[in-house]
C-alpha cells in the first residue's frame, strides 16, 4: 500500500501515541492533534487522505464536524471513534457520511484493517439518511457490552437501506425493539410500522391476515379487510416468530418476495407491495428446514442480512444500565424510583434470566411496586429469584435422569408431534446434528472459545472443529465466559 498523510484529532494523548506509532509503522504520515479546530485546519487546506475521529473533543463535537468535512471535501474517508458506545452514536456517524464506526475501547489491528479498507476502497460517495435528519436521544436500545456494539454497528449501516433482515434470539431479547429501530430511523420512518406474530394466528386465518380478504370471499367474510402488507405499504412489516408459519403460508410469502406483489384472498386483481420485511424467530430455521417444516427457499429470502441477539446472560455487563433504565420507566409511571445496593446487583449479574431482559424488566416492576424501601439489598433479589427459579422450569423432568433417557424423552415427544404421520427423512443425521452442537458449542464456552483447546477436549482434529463450526453455524466469540 502507498503512503498515505492520515489526519487523527483525539483528546486524549494517549491514544495519539499509539496512532502515531501503529501507523507510522505502516509507512504513513501520520498528523495528530487533540482539537476539532486543527483538524478542521488541516481539511481545509486539503491535506490528508483519511481523517480518524473521536467523538468528543474540548472544543466540538466530532459528530457536528463531520457533516462540514463531507460537504467540503465528499471523498474524503472518516473514522469516527467514540467512548459513548450507544446505538445512536453508531447512527449519527454512518447518517453524517462516517466510512465506518469503532467503539473503545477498540482493537489496534482492527482499527488498522479499517484504515486499509478507507485507503483502498473507490471513490464513491457513500449514502445517508437523508439531510436535516436528527436522531432521537431517547434510546432504543440499552447496553455497552461488546455483543451489543457489533450489533449497533450492523444496525447503522443498514439504516439506510431496504434490505431484508431475518433477527434470530431466544424470547424476551428484543427482537422487536430491534426491528423498532429499524424502521424508526431507517428511510421508511414516515410509512407505518406493522407487527405480526406469526404464532399467535390461527393457521387457517394467517393468509387473511397477511393479504386481506374481500366481501364475501368466505363465510363471515362481511365487509372487505385489509391485509398487513396494505397496512405496511410504504413503511415496515415485521414477522415475528416467523418459524412457526405453517408451510402453505410459507409458499404465499415467498410468492410475493418474488414477484412484489400479492392478491387479497377472494380478490382477482394483483396490488404492488412497496413494504420492507423484517422477520424474527427465537427457532432455529436451518433445524426446521432439515424437518421439512420450513421452506430453504424462502429462508433465502428472508436471511438477507442475518442479526443474533445474544441472550442477557452474555451481555451481563449491561444488567446495571438495563436495570437502571427499568427503574426510571417504573418510575415515570408513578412508582418509587428505587436503586440496588453493590451486592444486590453483583447478584442479579450472575443469574442466568432463562426469560431475558423481559424476566429483568418484570422483575424490577415488582420491585418497585412491592417493596417500601428506596434501597434494595442483596436478600431482596434472593428472594425475589427464589420464587422466580421454579416458574423458569415447568417441565418435569424425572429425578436423576441420564444423557440416553433425556434423548429417548425428547424423540418420544418428538414421534408423537407428527401423530399418525411420519417425521422427514434423515432422521438419523438430524438426531447425531441435534446432539452435537450444543456439545461443541458448550465446550467452546468452557474454552472460552479457544478452539485448540476445544478440540483437545472433544478429542478431534482441529481442522474437523474448525469444519463443523461452519457446518453447524457456531459463532465462536473469543473470551466469552
């Protein structure tokens, strides 16, 4: 790679340094200053080739800079770096022409391969939402966890496209606060917001619900009705749990993925659908498609950009700023605000919330409505888990019961699911397959995802880890407990 003059404006002089030195090896010019005046100097006099930003600095914000960079010079690429690691820091700078958003604490060598991807990408003027355009302070989303920056940064750049997104976390993770925020500061924010749960109706009435029927198109069809995706048009139709949609419907929704339009039930005159779709689903559809009871075709579709929400239990570090949160809403509506003591929060931390952050949320509810005190101790939350444990485990499960009775259990239920009919073939596979992920991914998790010493503990070749992590779509995540 050629040398290239790279402009960082940080305040803290650290972080220069190390700038300075990490480039510089790489045969830059490297020009630092702790101020946005400076910087902007040195734009205006048309030197540099690439600007690296913090967020906040003595004299501007580098965020209310950055538009006047792109206005001035439109080619010029511009990292901006920020310690306030909140989703919207991550849309302001993609929606004001940033190339890309790191949060700090940040990784040198990814920062670097950053730097290279700017100094080497063409030319060409990068999309934002729309001038004029402010986001909301109020936040969508809680948490600074590491999970939750990537996820921000994913969210960010694709705000300001039509892009299909299939989100994919276990109840209670905020699939639809997700799907939220990205309809409500994405380019349909003036169309509507639809939201269907695809479990919650019955199957006989899903494609009405959906398409729309007319007068007369069935019995108590009285009057005509529309469909979600004339609700939608315009704006943003989310699918919840879209897994559980019976397989006929799933032929219908992947006709109008294809063709762009749909006919209401009844109906004879085809309508153009302008809608975006967002679908959600706490199942895994890969295992559902070997079943046959999803279309591998319309997963496709729909799996244009994938997100997994990490479940509460690997984002422990957010508890403090979810509960807090929770807390002012309860507040807000009439309750004592409340807060925890040091112990009591240490507590809630180490809990495992099988119900995510809607079990936090409940839980700090009931907190503040039941208890008098404005501080909560730690015998409080014990508790308050105790009482929750039992309900987070309904099913009876027989009293020491072994690996091979467990798996004879869940194939008896698993037989009796499909009554007089028979299970899709390859049962076999799917069984071994069923059995075989979560014991890499556990043992992955006891490794802390250090994949040689997973493959020392299975007893398998690192290359045959490495293959059936793909196989199985394991996301490895380096140092999670």
């Amino acid at each position: 790679m050629t040398s290239s003059t790279i402009l960082v404006a940080d305040d803290d002089r650290a972080i220069r340094t190390v700038l300075n030195q990490a480039l510089g090896r790489l045969g830059h010019d490297v020009r630092t200053t702790g101020n946005a005046a400076q910087l902007w100097r040195w734009v205006a006099d048309g030197e540099g080739d690439l600007v690296i930003t913090d967020v906040v600095m003595p004299d501007e914000n580098g965020l209310d800079l950055l538009p006047r960079i792109k206005k001035m010079r439109p080619d010029l690429r511009v990292i901006v770096m920020s310690a306030q690691n909140t989703l919207m820091t991550a849309v302001k700078a993609t929606e004001r022409g940033a190339f890309e958003y790191l949060p700090k604490p940040f990784d040198l060598r990814e920062l670097v391969n950053v730097v290279e991807r700017a100094l080497s990408a063409p030319t060409t003027l990068l999309p934002t939402l729309g001038e004029g355009h402010e986001a909301d302070e109020q936040l969508p989303l809680i948490g600074r966890s590491q999970a939750m920056q990537e996820i921000y940064r994913v969210l960010a750049r694709l705000m300001g496209t039509d892009l299909t997104v299939m989100i994919n976390g276990e109840s209670g993770t905020g699939k639809e606060l997700v799907a939220r925020a990205l309809h409500d500061y994405g380019k349909r924010r003036n169309g509507n917001f639809v939201a269907v749960n695809m479990a919650a109706i019955p199957r006989e009435l899903i494609e009405s619900e959906l398409f729309g029927h007319e007068k007369g198109a069935f019995t108590g069809a009285v009057a005509r009705s529309q469909g979600r995706f004339e609700q939608a048009q315009g704006g943003t139709l989310f699918l919840d749990e879209i897994g559980d949609m019976p397989i006929e419907a799933q032929t219908r929704l992947l006709r109008v993925l294809q063709e762009g339009e749909y006919t209401a039930v009844g109906g004879r005159t085809a309508v153009r659908t302008n809608v975006r779709i967002i679908a959600a689903t706490h199942r895994d559809l890969k295992q559902l498609i070997r079943q046959g009871l999803f279309r591998e075709d319309l997963f496709y579709r729909l799996n244009v950009v994938p997100i997994r929400l990490p479940p509460l239990r690997e984002r422990s570090e957010d508890i403090p700023a979810l509960t807090r949160h929770f807390f002012g809403l309860a507040s807000s509506e009439g309750l004592p605000l409340k807060s925890l003591t040091n112990d009591a929060m240490e507590r809630l931390k180490e809990y495992r919330w099988p119900g995510n952050i809607r079990e936090l949320e409940n839980l700090v509810r009931r907190i503040a409505a039941l208890y008098a005190q404005e501080v909560i101790d730690l015998s409080v939350i014990e508790q308050e888990l105790a009482e929750a444990t039992p309900a987070a485990a309904t099913s009876e499960i027989p009293a020491n019961e072994g690996m091979g009775q467990a798996v004879e259990r869940h194939l008896r239920d698993y037989f009796a699911a499909h009554k007089d009919a028979l299970p899709a073939g390859g049962l076999y596979d799917r069984v071994l397959r069923e059995v075989e992920r979560p014991l890499i991914l556990l043992t992955l998790g006891a490794t802390r995802g250090n994949q040689i010493k997973a493959a020392q503990l299975l007893g398998l070749n690192r290359n045959t880890l490495r293959k059936k992590i793909r196989e199985l779509d394991i996301q490895v995540v380096r140092g999670l407990k």
